[in-house]
C-alpha cells in the first residue's frame, strides 16, 4: 500500500514539474526600471502618505502595471499626478494576445487624459 502511494506520488510530481511553463516573465520591477530610465526618470518614488509612484519625470507620474490591472492603474495615476502635480501616466506591460485591455485603458485614458506607454511584455 505504501509502495502504491509513493508511486503515485512520485508519477504526480513528475508530470506537475514537466507540464510547468518553460520560459517565466518578468516582474513589474523590471518593466518600471527599464521605462523609467528610458524615460530619465526616478524610481519608486515616496510621497507624504507612504505611497510610491512607480516612476517620476519632469512631466509624468507614471504607474507601471501589467495588462490585467488597467482598470487599476488609471485611479493610482491619477491620484499620483495630484499628489506630484504631474500628468498621469501608464505604462501598460501587455503581450500580443493582450491587446484588449489595451484598447479598453485607451478608451478611459483619452477621456482623463492619461499618457499611455505601451511595454511589451518579455520572457526570459
């Protein structure tokens, strides 16, 4: 019985690890760090009430969130350029199979006047 549960056990673990995706994206560290010093900026930057805005310019309180969190990075953009007095940005790390949330924050963002950089989602 023992020996039954070990084999299964070991048949489960073999096929959870190789059935595991291959390449794994990077963090949203990475994509703030390669914008914002693309854009001469500064990183993670704190305001008065321990929040940070996740890139700073001359020009734009950026924040920096993948695809699926849009809808969130509009309200924290907004609320970083007021606090900055700086126009809202965000830098929107999508894949090419994630262009829908793209196209729903450009609908938002020409309304509220938010910046938009696209980032391309990488794998290592």
């Amino acid at each position: 019985m023992k020996t039954a549960i070990l084999l299964l056990l070991s048949a489960f673990l073999i096929v959870s690890c190789s059935s595991r995706p291959k390449h794994h994206h990077y963090k949203e560290k990475h994509y703030q760090t390669v914008l914002c010093d693309d854009l001469d900026g500064e990183i993670e930057v704190v305001l008065k009430d321990k929040t940070r805005v996740d890139c700073l310019t001359d020009e734009y309180a950026i924040e920096v969130d993948f695809g699926k969190k849009w809808a969130e990075s509009v309200g924290q953009s907004i609320y970083y350029g007021l606090m900055t007095d700086r126009k809202p940005a965000v830098g929107l790390i999508i894949s090419k199979k994630e262009t829908r949330y793209l196209k729903r924050l450009e609908k938002v963002a020409g309304e509220l006047g938010i910046k938009i950089y696209v980032i391309e989602k990488e794998e290592r």
